[in-house]
C-alpha cells in the first residue's frame, strides 16, 4: 500500500489459502483489488467481509464502493440504504448514502442523511471532507450557497 499495486499483489498471493479468508486478509484483499482496477475480485472480498461481519460498517462501505464501480450510483445507494439503520451511529455510512443521493440528484435525502453523518461525527472530519468531496458537488449546487452552511456548522461546532 506504498503506491506499487504489483507489489502488495505479489505480496498477498504469498498468504496461505487456509487464511483467505480471514477478515483482515479480505479487507487487505479489497484495498489491493481496488488499486489494480480488479473490481470483481474486490467486490467479491468485500460481500465475503460482510458475510463474515454483518455488524461491520466498513466491509459494508467496501462492498458499497466496489458495487458502485461495476453496477452504478443506485446499486451502490441501495446497499447502503438496506443495511443504514443497522449503523445508525456510524457517520461514514451517513456520508456516504449522502454522497451517493447527491449523485443521483435526491437533493433532500441527500441533505438529511449529510446532516445525520455530520451530528454523529464529533470530531468534524466529515464536515471538512464535505467541502472538497466531488460526489457532493450536485448538492452545493442545488442548495445553493452550501459551502457556507457547512462552514458555519464547522465553526459552531468548533466552539
């Protein structure tokens, strides 16, 4: 994960087969799938993940992710949405059902479930991501001046 893809790819088919299929190795798995362009391969590692660890938010993001990459936006937004209130506190999935609504223009559902990531996230990291994240463009866009409520939520927060 030091930038040479071919290099973790040589490295992981080095692991043994009988612990493939160990969540470490299957989130391993993803990443290096992931930075090939093996989008199959890292979906598939990212649907074992979550077999493995249902109540795992991040297996289920990875899966997101991947499926987004092979099927489109709403495959994506869909997964999400049927496991979303299992990760009621996770932010990250908040996030990223906001994203994946502002990609397919659900500017309110989009708006609420940003907010929702932005109350459950106490540090404000997603708020700061939120400024820069390409896939949230259409919904400053629409609402018009939504850098500046963002802003303003970041520095109430910060108080």
């Amino acid at each position: 994960m030091l930038g040479n893809p071919a290099e973790a790819v040589a490295e992981f088919d080095k692991v043994a087969e009988a612990n493939r299929g160990h969540p470490n190795v299957l989130a391993l798995q993803w990443r290096i799938s992931e930075a090939v362009g093996n989008r199959e391969d890292a979906w598939h590692a990212a649907f074992k993940l979550c077999e493995l660890l249902p109540d795992c938010a991040a297996g289920w993001i990875c899966q997101a992710n991947s499926l987004r990459q092979i099927r489109g936006v709403q495959a994506a937004a869909d997964l999400l949405l049927s496991v979303a209130q299992r990760f009621g506190a996770e932010p990250v999935v908040a996030y990223n059902l906001a994203c994946y609504l502002a990609q397919l223009g659900e500017w309110e559902k989009s708006w609420s479930w940003l907010r929702d990531a932005f109350a459950a996230d106490r540090e404000s990291q997603l708020k700061v991501l939120a400024l820069l994240d390409p896939d949230l463009k259409p919904l400053w866009d629409q609402i018009g001046d939504g850098v500046a409520v963002v802003q303003v939520e970041i520095r109430e927060s910060s108080e």
